[in-house]
C-alpha cells in the first residue's frame, strides 16, 4: 500500500476516488458493526468507515474486520478505500474533510501504540494534563492539532523572513556556537574543552561579535537564524536556549536598519495574513515610554496613563512625598475614569491593588476618588485645597474617577507603576484583543547607572554607539527597541566601530586595560583593521510567535522546549555524566544528590 493523499486533503470532487491513507487512528467508534475511525495525520482528519454490508465483492470481510479489531488509539494504520458522501446529517462543517469519508477496503496495522498518557485530538484545553506530562511526551503532544498548527505558523514565518532577507541582499552566515562569552548580560553556558583542560568554550549568548566582524569581513548583509544561550533564572517567558532572527548592515544608520525591519515585517504579514502591515510604525522616547506607561516595552493600545505630579505636590505638607521628592523621586497619578473603570472598581478592589502593588515593588499606593466635585480619599487631610484641586486639574478628574498616586525613585516606581497599570487594564478587560501595535522605542541611554554603587552598566550592550562625549552628564546610545503589544521582540543599534571608542566605552563601565585586553582583545584589535560603520538588530522569533498566535508562553511555539525550571523531561537532561567522563575533562563535581526531575512534575506558575 502507498499513500495516495493525506488526511485533510479528499474532497466532495474526489468522490469515487480509489486512495490509501495512513496516519493515526485519533477516534473510533462502532455504530453497530459499523466502525468508525477518525485517522489523523499533520494536514488533518478524515473520516474513514469499515461498513461490513457495502464492500465491493470479493473483499474478504471477515478478514479484513480482524485486521481492523487490532487498532487501538494511536495506532499506525494504512487504509485503502473509495471516496464517499457522508450520510445526510453527519457532515462536519468545522473539518474541510468533514463532507465525504472513505469506506475502507483493505487495511494494515502499521505499527501499535503504547496507551498514550492522555487524551490527543480534543483541542479543548480541560481535557489537557498539565504542562510537564506534555513536555515528557512532547511528541504525542506535538500531534495535537494545536501543536502542528504553531509548527506551521514559525516555519512559514521564519521561511518569509528568509526570502525577504535574501531579496534584499542579506546572506545567511553560520557563526559558531562554541566560542567566547559575549556581555548580554546573562550568565554563559560553558562547554568544558577536554583537549585544552581547564579551559572552557562558551555557548553564544548572540552572534553579536561575530556578526560585527563578519561587517569588518566586508560581507555588508548579514542574516542567521541563530540559536542563542543565556542560563538565567527560569521566568514565564524565557527560556534556556531561544532563536533570534539576527541580522547586521554596513554603512547604515538607525533608520536604514528600521526600514528593513518595517519592510521585513510588512512582507511576513502579507504572507502570513494576506494583508497590509501599516508602516512606518511609530516612535515613542524611552523616558515618555517610562513616564507616561511606566513601561520600555509598553502596551499602547490602551489609555491609562500615567501624569507626573511632582510638581503640583511638591509643597504639600505630606511627609512621605517630602521625604520622596527630596530624595530626587518622583510623583504620579493614572486616573482611572469613572465611564471607563472607576466606577467599577470598590473599596475592596482599591485594597487589592494596594497590596499588588506591594507585591510589584511599590513602597506605596495612594488613591483619591472624586465625588461631589472633591477629591476624597484617607490622606486628603494632608493637602491644603489648592493643591487637591490642581491635582484634580493636573490629572483631568471628573465625577466618579478613581486616582492611583505612585511616588518614589524614578525608574523603579515607574515600573512597578507600570505593572499595576497593565493588572488594571487586565483586570477591566480594557486590552484589545487581535490588534497588534508595532512600534519603536528609542531615544535611549548609553549607561545605567546604579543608583546605590554609581557602577555603569550598558543600557544594551557595550557594542552600542555612543552618540555624544561620554564625560557628558547624559549619553545617549544609537541603539532602539522593536515592541508589539507591551512586548519587546528585539533590540538593536549601531556599532562603534572604532577601537579607542571601544575601549573608551569599556573603560566607563569599569573594566581596566589588562580586562579588556583578556576579554575583548581579539575583538577591539578588529575594529582597528577598517571596520565599517555597521548596525544591526536581533528579533526574538519565538517571541513574535507567540504574540502573533496569542500564546501565553514561547513554551508553546518551540518544539522541545524545557520546562519552567529549565528541565527538559523529554530526555531528561540536564543529567550527570559517568564519572570517567569528567575525568577526561578533568573536572570535579562538588554537586550531591542526583537530580530528581520529579520533583519539577506540576511546578506552579511563578
Ligand atoms: N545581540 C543583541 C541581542 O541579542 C541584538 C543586537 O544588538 O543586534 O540583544
């Protein structure tokens, strides 16, 4: 037997086909010595029927029953049979293969199927285990409808990209997965070397020093699908390994690489939705970001803003916003309307975002309500009337509106402001669904600069071109974000591209001549053989995958992914190695205990 189509190809204009499918038998059920099985491949399903009273002569019935009794779920089977209508009544209107069936005339067990550990084929997610049994048998879990849908989506996705980049001048370049450790700002992965002991390759955490000299290289486009490494704390979205749509450009600026990016992004839409992308996508400065949605990253799509108060509070005699203010925070309100949510949200609500806000990092969370045309609220008292009605002014309070006032250090309180904002929105149900808001966040700093240590730490990276004299009191970075929907899907920037710059910049974040020598020597004596002025950016492709298909986690967009404690129960790794392997490396394990991967069986959400 040979397969003459797949499962979700037959039509009604196949009617009276001779064909052969094979796949996996999903369903059956028996209507009385009538048996029907739904047989389930990756293109879909069909009906197929074993109906003892209407077989072409000669078929040996009884024979063909016993073979069709072996079936069990799951199961490997090949089908040979005739198209044929679906009795008036059954049809399937959800399936495309859902008005004929094929009345089976010969079948074969292919191969049997352990019993699976749960249900396949129901997409209702009730009927689900939870997420480690799924990820221990990834590959049954993978034959879910859902599952190959994803696999589909990233590969068509990732398959655009490719043509676009190609269409426009890009080659796809490997770089080398073991190298050096680069600064992203993770902890590396390291690969023991056993032929050099006591040293030690790093897994990447990007192409990024790669793809700068593969500009110095004269290549001038590059582009790779890179898998990257960063070994952090497990959090819902991140993963030990991800891919990132990395790409490099010469003799570009900001906007150059912005271009191509809304061009690339148009052309993904178009072939994946058939419609057109509105570009240019706007742009919005990291400290409005910061200011006005206590977020880098923010989710534009609805209102809730935050309004800076420090200047309207700044002589009430309220202690803790003195004591704030003097130490160089800030004051702001988000006035939650009362049409739009503050009428909806209680006293008891009040003190349940009061303690979330807690929970996020906020010291505190002050409210006050309008009502009769005054501003009320259990600390009222310490504001004189002017300034609760330049307050009410300042935030455009009306009858019914509810404020939430967030004070303390700038940025943390804005963040944390930030994620109260999206609970509230969330909680209201004011996010939009199935409207995706591109944009760029940009007109960012080169450093952060610790407020406690006055240590300086890269913005993005240390690669980033400043764009002003470093010994100024702000520097900018040419580097910018591309958000979607309050998520960032990557970063980029242009390069330095000059080796004292390089250095310059390491010296600032403190690193001391004989460091950059050891560290990043190979890397500034390239900048120092005529390297271009180059940029780039890195997309997050497993992110963007699970934005665009509404998924909670890039858990449900990879293949194998690890679990949330970065496990991978399928082949339960990571595992200890025999000892005469480490032996070889010459490497010693102060560790204890085996891992037991049980123990991650049902870990909670964080
Ligand atoms: N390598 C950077 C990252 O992974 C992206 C870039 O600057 O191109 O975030």
């Amino acid at each position: 037997m040979r397969r003459t189509n797949t499962c979700g190809e037959l039509r009604v204009s196949d009617l009276g086909k001779k064909v052969c499918l094979q796949g996996w038998v999903r369903f059956s059920r028996d209507h009385g010595g009538v048996q029907f099985i739904d047989l389930a491949d990756r293109y879909g399903i069909t009906q197929v029927v074993f109906d003892p009273e209407d077989l072409p002569a000669g078929t040996d019935a009884k024979q063909l029953e016993e073979v069709i009794n072996t079936f069990t779920r799951e199961c490997v089977i090949s089908v040979d049979g005739i198209v044929r209508n679906r009795v008036e009544g059954t049809e399937d209107a959800r399936n495309p293969t859902g008005k004929i069936e094929v009345l089976i005339t010969g079948a074969e067990l292919l191969n049997t199927c352990a019993i699976p550990p749960f249900e396949i084929g129901d997409q209702k997610e009730g009927v689900l285990p939870n997420e480690d049994t799924r990820l221990k048998y990834r590959y049954l879990d993978l034959r879910r409808t859902e599952m190959i849908q994803a696999m589909v989506f990233r590969s068509k996705l990732v398959h655009l990209a490719r043509q676009y980049l190609e269409q426009n001048g890009f080659l796809e370049i490997e770089t080398p997965i073991l190298g050096r450790s680069t600064p992203e700002g993770a902890r590396d992965y390291i690969v023991p070397s056993r032929i050099h002991p006591g040293t030690f390759y790093a897994l990447p955490q990007s192409p990024q020093q790669f793809k700068q000299m593969l500009m110095v290289a004269s290549m001038d486009r590059y582009y790779q699908v890179a898998r990257c490494f960063r070994d952090e704390d497990s959090r819902k979205d991140r993963q030990p390994e991800f891919t990132q749509l990395d790409l490099e450009m010469s003799f570009v600026d900001m906007k150059d690489i912005q271009d191509m990016m809304e061009g690339l992004m148009a052309y993904i839409w178009k072939g994946l939705y058939d419609e057109e992308l509105k570009t240019p996508f706007p742009h919005i400065g990291y400290r409005d970001a910061m200011e006005r949605f206590g977020s880098d990253k923010p989710d534009m799509r609805y209102g809730l803003e935050f309004v800076k108060l420090t200047e309207v509070v700044k002589d009430a005699p309220y202690k803790i916003f003195q004591n704030i203010l003097a130490n160089g925070g800030i004051v702001a309100g988000i006035n939650l309307k009362a049409d739009v949510a503050g009428d909806k949200v209680g006293r008891n609500d009040v003190d349940r975002y009061i303690a979330y806000a807690k929970k996020v990092g906020l010291g505190g969370l002050t409210w006050m309500r309008c009502v009769n045309g005054q501003l009320e609220s259990n600390i009222v008292k310490y504001f004189t009337p002017e300034i609760l009605d330049n307050i009410k002014q300042t935030m455009g309070a009306e009858e019914g509106d509810l404020i939430f006032i967030i004070a303390g250090p700038w940025k943390a309180t804005y963040e944390s402001g930030g994620f109260l904002r999206k609970k509230i929105a969330e909680d209201l149900g004011l996010v939009p669904e199935n409207e995706f808001q591109f944009f760029w966040m940009d007109q960012c700093p080169m450093f952060e600069i610790d407020p406690v240590s006055g240590k300086y730490d890269a913005f993005h990276h240390p690669f980033v071109l400043p764009e002003n004299d470093l010994d100024d009191d702000y520097v900018g970075g040419a580097c910018f974000d591309l958000c979607l929907n309050g998520n960032e899907l990557g970063s980029g920037s242009l390069r330095i591209h000059n080796a004292e710059k390089q250095i310059e910049v390491f010296h600032k974040l403190g690193l001391d001549d004989e460091r950059i020598e050891r560290n990043f020597g190979y890397f500034v004596e390239m900048l120092s053989y005529g390297a271009p002025p180059h940029g780039g950016i890195a997309i997050g492709i497993d992110r963007i995958c699970a934005i665009l298909l509404n998924k909670d986690s890039i858990r449900d967009v990879i293949a194998f992914p690890k679990n949330k404690r970065a496990v991978s129960l399928l082949d339960g790794s990571p595992s200890k190695v025999d000892d005469d392997k480490l032996e070889e490396l010459q490497i010693i394990s102060l560790a204890g205990e085996d891992l037991d991967l049980s123990e991650y069986e049902d870990t909670p959400e964080e």
